[in-house]
C-alpha cells in the first residue's frame, strides 16, 4: 500500500474496521474456496479488518494474513485471534506456499506501474495450480480519492495487465455491485485466476 492510503487507514482505522468487518462476502467466497484443493492454506493479502481470514479459519482452512497498516494489523489481529503481518505487496517473497490467495480491495491501491511485479509476486506465492481472488473497482486509470489513491481495472486493463505475468491464466472474471449498505451503486471487477502447473517461478 502506498503511504497516501497506508496513512489514511492508520488514521481511520476503527472506522474502516467497523464499516467491513460485518460485510457478508459468503457469495464470492462461494467461487473461490470450491476451486482450492481440500486443506488448502489460504494467504489474505491485505486483510483490512481480518473479515475474510477469519471466515476461512473457521472453516477450517490454515490462514496466513498480512495488511500495510499498523493500525489495522492490531484490529485484525485482536479479531481474527492470531498472528497478523505488518508487510506490503511490494515486500512479498514466498515461494509456492499457499493453495489460494485472497487479495479482497486491497491490490487496488498498488500504483498501476508496480501492479506487473506485484501480481508476479502473488503468483510465485502460489503452489502450481493454486487460485488468486483479487477484486478492484470497476474503471480504468489511477486517481485520487478523500486521501486514498485508487489503480481502477475494467476487463481490457486486467487481460493487458495478465499479459505482463506470464503462467496465471484466468478463470472467471465478473462484475458486482458493492456489498456494503447504501454503496450498491459503486461497481467491482472481480477475477479468479490460477497458477499454470508446473516447475517453480523465480522471482
């Protein structure tokens, strides 16, 4: 996360918390977890509240969980009742560790520039064949918005930006309607995408 939007959630972070943490995700969870492998560990990058890490634990899966800002990694790790790392996405450096990753409006304060080595990150962070969930609002361009920059992806910015990282491949990519009350208006894409098999990737 870049320090504009790292900042702001350090400031706002009980109010960014509140506001997420009862979202009702169970309809994308629905597409992801089907597609990982039985006992699959899950990374959640950029966890905010731990919402979502939360809920894959108490289904019973290993989740690993990281977010920017240190204000809300002490929220998220109060909530989710473990560990929670303080990293970016620009720090990543496992190597074929997770079944799945869930990157949940969080990839969508990346600068557009640093997104290509930021997705080969998250796609060297998988094992052969694991599944990558990323959501960012629907549009295209970077712009700043009430002191957080937003990278906005349409369905063309996404197939140019997969072009730049080769060995994951698409899918499913669909649009939504925000899931929080009175925000119904505001527009995502969201896309699965899996790690072709195969021999390690070095970053």
């Amino acid at each position: 996360m870049p320090n504009l939007s790292c900042a702001y959630y350090n400031k706002h972070a009980h109010t960014f918390f509140d506001d997420t943490v009862e979202v009702d995700m169970t309809p994308l969870y629905g597409r992801f977890l089907p597609l990982l492998e039985d006992r699959s560990t899950i990374l959640d990058a950029g966890c905010g509240s731990g919402r979502d890490a939360l809920a894959f634990a108490k289904l019973g899966y290993s989740v690993t969980a990281f977010d920017a800002s240190p204000a809300l990694v002490a929220l998220a790790e109060q909530h989710i009742g473990q560990p929670v790392q303080c990293l970016r996405f620009q720090d990543l450096t496992w190597q074929s560790e997770f079944g799945g990753i869930w990157a949940c409006a969080s990839l969508l304060h990346v600068p557009s520039a640093e997104l290509p080595d930021v997705i080969a990150r998250l796609r060297a962070a998988l094992k052969p064949g694991g599944i990558l969930y990323a959501s960012f609002k629907y549009g295209s361009g970077e712009r700043e918005h009430r002191g957080r920059r937003f990278t906005d992806l349409d369905e063309p910015g996404l197939a140019g930006l997969l072009d730049q990282v080769p060995g994951l491949g698409p899918v499913e990519t669909w649009t939504t309607d925000d899931r929080r009350p009175g925000r119904e208006a505001e527009r995502w894409l969201n896309t699965l995408l899996r790690r072709a098999p195969g021999p390690r990737i070095s970053l």
